[in-house]
C-alpha cells in the first residue's frame, strides 16, 4: 500500500497516525518531492470511481491562485490529469493506493470499514 501525503498537512498526519494505530503497512511518498504521474493519477481515478474533481486539492492556495473553480469544468479529463502531474500541490491528499482500492482524503469512517 502507498501513503501519499504531505507531511506539513494536519490531515495527512491524522491519517498517518490513524494508519499507525491500525497497524497497516504502508510506504510513505511525499507528493511535492515525487509527484503523482499522469498515468498514475489514470489509473487511481479509474480504480476510486470517484469523479476527477475529487483529485484536485480545492482548497490550496495554487488552486484558487490558478482560479480552477472556474476552468475546470471547461478542461476534458485528459488536460485535467496533465494539470494535476505538474505540481502536488494541486492534487488533494492524503492518498492510499492499495491493490484493489484508491482513496482520496482522510475519511475515518471509510478508511475503517474498508480497511480493517
């Protein structure tokens, strides 16, 4: 399993230690050092189910500097995963990829009933 975060995020540390408590092996991967790549993030979104938009890190400061909210929704999927693989800041974090699973964000509850 992959641990994707950035460790100055408050919420990457509750899942890290969340992950911890729950004894789940992990590799840890800081998204600024090692960027998700374009076919990574296609295979995670494929594999989460979840709409693109649920990658993008909304509330960062280089997503409202890049005034995303209102390009987004203009971009196709492709140029949207392009986008995201430039910079880590704008994917949303935490991360865990696992075999048969990608989540995005620190949902507790979640993490618990699909994870333990």
């Amino acid at each position: 399993m992959i641990f994707i975060c950035y460790p100055k995020c408050s919420t990457c540390q509750k899942a890290k230690k969340w992950l911890d408590e729950h004894d789940i092996v992990y590799n840890e991967r800081h998204i600024v050092e090692e960027n998700p790549t374009y076919d990574e993030l296609k295979e995670w979104h494929k594999k989460s189910g979840l709409p693109l938009k649920r990658f993008f890190n909304t509330s960062g400061l280089l997503y409202k500097e890049m005034k995303l909210k209102d390009k987004l929704s203009e971009m196709s999927e492709e140029e949207q995963l392009k986008l995201l693989a430039t910079n880590g800041m704008l994917v949303k974090r935490p991360i865990v990829v696992g075999d048969d699973m990608v989540f995005v964000g620190f949902k507790e509850a979640e993490w618990t009933e699909k994870m333990i």
